[in-house]
C-alpha cells in the first residue's frame, strides 16, 4: 500500500506573517469585490465570508509549542519515574547482597545482570522490576529480605513502579502523536488560508493588469521577491489554473 504524503505548508513564510497578509488582502479583496466578481463569479458571496472564517479558525488553533510543552511534561514525569525504578531496583540488589552474601546465582535470578542494559530504558526496566518482584515474593526469598531489614512496602513498589512507568511511557507515546495529529491539522487549516489568498492574487494579475498600485497591493509575499509583471495577457481560466 502506498505510504500516506506528509501534510506540508504551502508558503515559507512564518505562520504568523501568513496570517496577517491573508488579513490584509481580505480586506483588500472586499474593498475590490465587485472588479474580482465581474470576471471570476466564483469569488461571489459566500467566498469571503469563508476565507474570513478560514483565517480566524486557523488563527485559534494553539502552535506547536503548546503541543511540545504537553509532550515535553510527559517526558519528564517518565524520566523521573524511570530514575526512581532504578533506586527501588538497587536498594533490592543491596537486601540480596546482605541476604545472600558472595551469591552470584542469587544476584542473577533476581536480574542483576542486566540491570545496566534496563536503568534508563522505559521498556526494559518494568520488566526487570516485575522480575525481580516475582523472585523477591517467593517465600525462601521474602522470608530472608525481611529478615535483613527490607520492608515488605518496598517489596511491593517493584510491581507498582512497573506499572507507574508502563502507563506512564503509554501517556509520552499518546503526547507524541497528538502533537503529530496537532501539526497536521494546523498546516491543513493554515494551507486553507493561504491557497484562498493564493486564489485571489492569481486572479488579481488579470483583474488589474492596468492598475498598478491596486495589481501591487495583491502580490502574494513568500519570502522572496516576487518575480511576475503585470499586463502577461493570460486568460481568466489560466489564471485559475
């Protein structure tokens, strides 16, 4: 199956520059409606109205720093809970120690081994937190951790900070592709706007090709100067194309 496109904008400009300019030839555009009209009907009533409404609604939807900042958030809150998985996971490997002395078999049923490949990773740390929560339940096991000092809370919060990080690396995961869905929504409604605008100074070049000053207020600003003349004579549908 072919792979869906990336939705990318249409102009270079800022977002906020794309705006404002649409802002201004709109009320160009109104001011001028009647010349548009005559040679392009489809510039008729309703069409400003939904460029306005286009505009404003882009306008409202929240940047991309909104987005990030949730996913942002997400991310620390799993890197602080990962960071407080690995303390719960060695205060274990201390009681295992002073349970079982010189015991590497021991050390190695509860996970030790790969403890360095698990500290800072979101999916193999719960899995090594539940393993070791497993071994530590077990009554030859539990009964001599106890003995040592570890309280049977701090057995529990292996299974629970297991838990804490798979939900939390869950939330980050959702963040991440909300701000992905975000951005694909704000570029759809932002290129709504600017092919409107786009409409209006393509049509422009022909509706006022003997009238410089109003044939310049049209020109459409993408970051670079622009290069077309007036008075090229093209057609009103190639002007459309």
């Amino acid at each position: 199956m072919k792979r869906p496109e990336v939705i990318s904008r249409n102009y270079h400009i800022s977002d906020e520059e794309m705006l404002q300019q649409s802002d201004l030839k709109l009320v160009a555009f109104d001011e001028n409606k009647s010349q548009f009209v005559e040679r392009f009907p489809q510039l008729a009533d309703p069409f400003a109205d939904e460029w306005a409404t286009a505009t404003n609604f882009a306008r409202r939807i929240a940047p991309d720093y909104a987005s990030l900042a949730n996913q942002t958030g997400q991310t620390d809150v799993l890197k602080a809970l990962v960071s407080q998985g690995a303390n719960i996971y060695q205060a274990l490997l201390l009681y295992v120690r002073l349970a079982y002395p010189n015991d590497a078999s021991v050390l190695r049923l509860f996970g030790q081994h790969q403890y360095e490949a698990a500290r800072n990773s979101q999916l193999k740390l719960p899995v090594l937190l539940r393993t070791a929560h497993t071994q530590a339940m077990k009554p030859e096991y539990n009964a001599a951790l106890i003995a040592k000092g570890m309280k049977i809370q701090e057995i529990d919060a292996l299974e629970a900070m297991a838990e804490s990080i798979t939900v939390q690396n869950i939330l980050q995961e959702k963040a991440m592709k909300d701000r992905s869905n975000d951005l694909d929504n704000r570029v759809t409604a932002l290129n709504s706007v600017w092919n409107m605008m786009a409409l209006v100074c393509q049509c422009a070049k022909l509706v006022f090709q003997d009238d410089a000053t109003r044939y310049n207020l049209f020109l459409l600003s993408d970051g670079e100067s622009p290069t077309e003349k007036p008075g090229d004579n093209l057609t009103d549908a190639e002007y459309l194309d």
